[in-house]
C-alpha cells in the first residue's frame, strides 16, 4: 500500500532573537499530505516506519552586531542531528541549508530548534512583496519499511 507523506511550510513572519533551545515554528503549511507535520507546534510525527528527507533552509539578513550567532538543528526526538549557522554574516543577507535522510519509527518526532545563540538576531519570514518563502521546513517519505 502506498503512503503519502509530505510536507512543505514556511514561517509567516520573521523570527528575531529566539530563545536557545526553542523550537522553529513554521506556520503555513502549504503541503501537508498525511497530515504528520504540525504547523501549530512545528512538529513532525511519523506515521509510519520508513526512511525520511527533511530539509532546513534559512534566510537571515545582514547583522550590524560582529558577535551574533545562531546556530540550528534538525532535531529528532530531542537529539540534533542536522546542522545550520548564522554566524557573523554582514553587508548581505544570508542564506543556509540542512537536509538530512534518517530512519524513524511510527511515533518518532522531527524539529528545527534554535542551539547556541549569541547577539541579535532574524530569520525572514514571508515577503509578500516578492512573495518569497525565506525560512522554510520541509519532509518527504522516501520509502516505508
């Protein structure tokens, strides 16, 4: 039997200065087949075993502060697994990606959180000038078990 598993959602509005260790919040969901991805918590939970690819990307503008720093994760189940920064990026904006493929089991839960962060800091949300997407999180089921 096939499973459709995917999402796609992105964060409506800019995200300035979170707290270590929070989790990214992606609001809008514009794909959500299967339903596992939770745009109220951020959340993703598998609905079934399988192997998974899940993507992070980020946009964050330029920083009059040197010392500012963000790091990010793909985190599942607590443990972080995928690794992003936003260190020291000045005079542009900056974008940044981590993707990974992973095992879960039915149940296991995947986030993007906040690790060490330093300074004042943004990740963009939705432009609707342009209409862009600037921060988003996004997972597919390659193949169940």
């Amino acid at each position: 039997k096939s499973h459709d598993v995917a999402f796609y959602a992105y964060m409506s509005n800019d995200l300035t200065n979170p707290a270590q260790g929070s989790t990214i919040i992606f609001d809008v969901a514009k794909t959500n087949d299967g339903g596992a991805y939770d745009p109220i918590h951020g959340v993703f939970q598998a609905p079934i075993n399988g192997s998974y690819h899940f993507q992070f990307i980020g946009a964050s503008p330029d920083d009059s502060d040197p010392g500012h720093i963000m790091h990010v994760f793909i985190a599942k189940n607590g443990m972080r697994e995928a690794y992003a920064f936003f260190d020291h990026n000045t005079n542009h904006w900056v974008q940044n990606t981590a993707a990974i493929v992973i095992h879960l089991v039915k149940g296991d839960r995947v986030w993007v959180e906040v690790g060490e962060i330093a300074g004042n800091h943004m990740l963009g949300g939705y432009r609707a000038v342009d209409s862009a997407t600037h921060t988003h999180f996004s997972g597919f089921l390659i193949h169940s078990d």
